[in-house]
C-alpha cells in the first residue's frame, strides 16, 4: 500500500505560478513505482491527465499543459514535482497526484489549485 500526500496548491493570479508536490510512503521500493504524475479534475467532469513520469524519466504532458508545466521526480525521495507557470483560469481545478505499481494505482486525496484572472 502507497500513502500519497499531496501539498502547494492555492490561491494565484492569472500569469502567476505554483509548485505541487507529491511524496509516496508506505510499502514502497524504487523498483514497485513505474511512474508517477498528477491529473485534475473539475466538479462535474471526468478527471483528465495533467502530466505524468516515469522511473527512467520519460515524461507526458496534456497538450493544453505543454511549454507551461514541468513535471519531475526525485526518486530518492519518491517524491514529484508539477512545477506550474503562466497559470490561467482554465486550470482552475483540484489537482490528484497518482503513483502506479506493477498491478495498481494510488492516489492522493487531492489538492485545490484557484486562478483568478
């Protein structure tokens, strides 16, 4: 079992920028966590796939994310990072970090990132 806690999001003005960051514990090795990443999720919709890592580094991003969000991994802290510039009101959302494992998905229990224009 995979605990995930999730902290950075907030408050922040279009154009401004946030760091998420995830930390896995629990029942982890480096080997057990094939990626990690975050989706969001708006009231009402279905969640959707911000960005996402894997343990050799391959990243995948949203196209809406591309050029404005990084994502990073330091595994020996088995921890992500979603780095966030030029935010905008459309990414308005709860954001849920994720760590996949050979045969499951945990998640975290999500954090709340506003963008006021």
């Amino acid at each position: 079992q995979v605990q995930l806690v999730e902290s950075g999001g907030g408050l922040v003005q279009a154009g401004g920028s946030l760091t998420l960051s995830c930390a896995a514990s629990g029942s982890i090795t480096i080997f057990s966590i094939k990626d990690m990443g975050w989706y969001r999720q708006a009231p009402g919709k279905q969640r959707e796939l911000v960005a996402g890592i894997t343990r050799f580094g391959s990243t995948t991003y949203d196209d809406s994310v591309k050029g404005r969000f990084t994502i990073s991994r330091d595994s020996a802290k088995n921890t992500v990072y979603l780095q966030m510039n030029s935010l905008q009101p459309e990414d308005t959302d709860v954001y849920y970090c994720y760590a996949s494992g050979p045969s499951t998905r945990s998640w975290g229990q999500g954090t709340q990132v506003t963008v006021s224009s």
